[in-house]
C-alpha cells in the first residue's frame, strides 16, 4: 500500500564519510547521500537499516524526470509495490516502497548486492567456463518460471543482463527491476517489434540475448538489437548455439522458462571452453564464487529408496560427515552411481534436559555435482524441517567439508 505519509527528513551525519541524506517514515533506513548506480527510470542509493544492520539499496524514482504526471506517479507505484509480494530466491527481495507526494518521488527498499549486475560482473571476469554460463542461466530460467508461473503471470518485460545482479562471493543470481509496466512504453517506444500487447515469451527472448551476452561478451539489449543472427552463428558450442536460437525464435514457437530448464543443454556432459583462442584457454578459468544456483532446492531430488540396492555392487562406497547443530546432529554418507551421489542424511534431535527419546529424520535424495550445492541442499532442509539459520548453515558446512575431503574440490568448483 502507498505510503503518503509524512516525508523523510534529511540531515547530516557529522562524522565519517557517509553522509545521511534521508530516513524512511518509520525511521528504519537510512539514506546516503552518493548514488552508487544510475538507470534511464531511477537512481540507486546505497542505504542502511538501523534496526537490524545491514547494507541495502535504496532506489528514487523521480515523477519530474521520466516526465510523469500524479497520476502516472501513482500508478508506477502501485506497479512496484508488486515487487513486495514476491518471494523467490532467484527474484530480489523488496523490503519498503513507498510514495514521497511532496517531493514528486516513489522510493524502493531492496537487497543490495555486492558485486553489481551481471553484465558489469561478466565484464570483469573475462573468462568464462559454459559450465558457469548454465549455472548462471538456471537461476535467471527459475525465476521466470516463478513470475510466469504467478496468476496472472507476471511479465518482467525489460530484462536484461543489466537488471539482473549478483552476489559475487556466493555466485547468488537474483533478477531485479520488476514492476514497472508503465514506464515500460517510454523504454520501447521506438522499437517497431514489440508495439503488441506484452506477454511471458518477451522475457524468454530478452533471456535469449542475456545468454548471447554472456558467451559473446557483447552488450545486447532487446530494444536496442538486431546483429544477434550475426552473434549467433558465431557461437563455436553447437548445443549453446541450439538453446539460444530456441529462446530468439518466433514468438509462438518459443518455450517457456519450465520447458528451458529440462532442455538437453543442461544435461550432463564434459565442458569445454567458451573460446577457441589457445591463449584463452592457457589462462581460462570458471568465475570466482559460483559454486551454487542459488535456487531453491537445487535440482532435481527424487527418492532412492533403497540405496544400497540402487547403487549396487562394486560401486565406491563414501565415507561418513558429521556436525553437531542446535537442534540436529546432521549425518551424512551417500555411495556414486553414475556421477552422482546417492545420498541418505540421518538428522538426529539433539536431545535437552528432560527429554529422553531423541528425534531421528532419515532422508534419501540423489546429488548431482553438475546442478547441485551443499548451500541449495541446506535451504531445502531448512524449508522442510523448519531448521534454525545456524543449524542451516551447520548442515550446509557438514556436506562441504565433506564434499571437499571425500570427493575432492571439482565437485565444489
């Protein structure tokens, strides 16, 4: 709901570096007074929560600026409040936004992160496994799924490599920008391909040109665009070449989100290098910190049942991890069938003064290296035994350590 309340007061800090330019109404965050990152709609602030310390960014939209009338203000911030409604781990996560009327401004609270957007963070890291690019396109692919998948479906309409942004040191991928049906005309004014009515097979293009991007490392932006045929054909990968050409078709033969992500390209298989160039490839390496997608649940878990007898003779069986939480001692051993691992987790209940039967979880799921993370596993956990944020990070730690010491570090690369 609009917030019309009283308008945020500025003043300065006095001491240090940072100085405070606003504070919401309710006195929670705190606005400095350097942007940190300018689009065509809106200016980013870094900010700060007071209440519960933590970094965040504050973004301004100006009504006077992008030429909006009041009420045209008023209904850009009814579209970004949607924002606050979603809740996915590959969306970014809106904390406040509210409508300031007295000085013509709508202002959004959102996660701040670390590392910019991806096209600023591919820029920087020149080389680039395909491996990496699949990660990072199943976190994009999951959170379309997640917004196309809404009822009504939500259309992002203006994706691009630059509104999607990421946490470096986890190699977390979150799309950003949502919200921001009206001004979106003023964005594709001039393009003479998109003048219907918008639906979700605009934003399986739009991730089509991300993709294209991220191998090519040319900037492409579906307004602004119609060399990609030309980029295209100059993908060395065939099937890479095969997945984006499905995202750039006709409309009506274009797959949805849920269908991409059980395409063939993401299926197993030996990687190679983005480029040919033997200098390149001397010296290539995956992105720093992308060991996760960063998606709820990782990939696929299916049930084992048996899993000794599904793994079968002969096969190398996987020593035992064990960590002590909270509330859960978390046992792991799994056995390799395939190039993957097959799981069973033991949770015992760590059991408290005058309790005497200890809780025990026995879970079965098949781990896959290629798709999944100790971190994506965890969060599984978390959801589905409701487990405290450091047991969480306890059971994530277990099966790292673990994957580090039995298996070796590539199946954490």
């Amino acid at each position: 709901m609009a917030d019309s309340g009283p308008s945020s007061s500025a003043h300065n800090a006095g001491d240090g570096d940072d100085e405070i330019a606003e504070v919401d109404p309710e006195g929670s965050y705190c606005r400095y007074k350097e942007p940190v990152g300018k689009g065509r709609f809106k200016t980013v602030f870094k900010a700060f929560n007071s209440q519960i310390g933590i970094d965040v960014a504050w973004s301004k939209v100006s009504a006077e600026s992008n030429h909006l009338s009041q009420e045209q203000l008023h209904s850009v911030a009814k579209d970004m409040m949607t924002g606050l409604e979603l809740d996915h781990p590959n969306i970014i996560k809106c904390f406040r936004c509210w409508e300031d009327e007295e000085h013509g401004c709508i202002n959004l609270i959102t996660e701040l992160f670390t590392s910019g957007n991806l096209r600023q963070y591919r820029n920087m890291h020149k080389h680039l496994d395909l491996k990496a690019v699949k990660r990072m396109a199943k976190q994009i692919l999951r959170g379309l799924q997640y917004l196309h998948g809404m009822t009504p479906s939500v259309t992002h309409g203006d994706l691009r490599c630059d509104k999607i942004y990421v946490n470096g040191h986890s190699g977390e991928i979150k799309i950003g920008d949502l919200g921001l049906a009206t001004l979106l005309p003023y964005r594709w004014e001039d393009h003479e391909g998109h003048k219907a009515a918008f639906d979700t097979s605009v934003d399986v293009f739009a991730f089509g040109l991300c993709m294209l991007e991220l191998i090519t490392l040319k900037q492409l932006d579906p307004q602004h665009c119609s060399n990609w045929p030309d980029l295209l054909a100059d993908v060395v990968d065939e099937e890479a070449r095969t997945f984006i050409a499905k995202c750039l078709g006709p409309p009506e033969q274009r797959p949805t989100a849920e269908q991409l992500l059980a395409d063939p390209f993401f299926a197993v298989r030996k990687e190679k290098q983005l480029t040919d160039n033997p200098e390149h490839s001397a010296s290539a390496k995956s992105l720093p910190g992308l060991p996760m997608d960063g998606e709820r649940g990782g990939g696929e878990r299916r049930p084992t049942g048996d899993v000794e007898a599904e793994v079968g003779a002969g096969e190398a069986a996987i020593a035992v991890g064990r960590l002590k939480g909270e509330d859960y001692e978390f046992v792991f051993s799994a056995k390799t069938a395939e190039g993957k691992l097959h799981f069973q987790l033991t949770m015992l209940g760590v059991t408290k003064p005058g309790e005497e039967n200890q809780l025990k979880r026995d879970i079965e799921f098949v781990f896959d290296p290629e798709t999944d993370t100790a971190d994506s596993l965890a969060g599984e956990l978390s959801q589905q035994f409701n487990l405290s944020p450091t047991d969480t990070e306890i059971c994530a730690a277990a099966l790292k350590e673990y994957l580090a010491k039995e298996l070796g570090s590539e199946l954490n690369d």
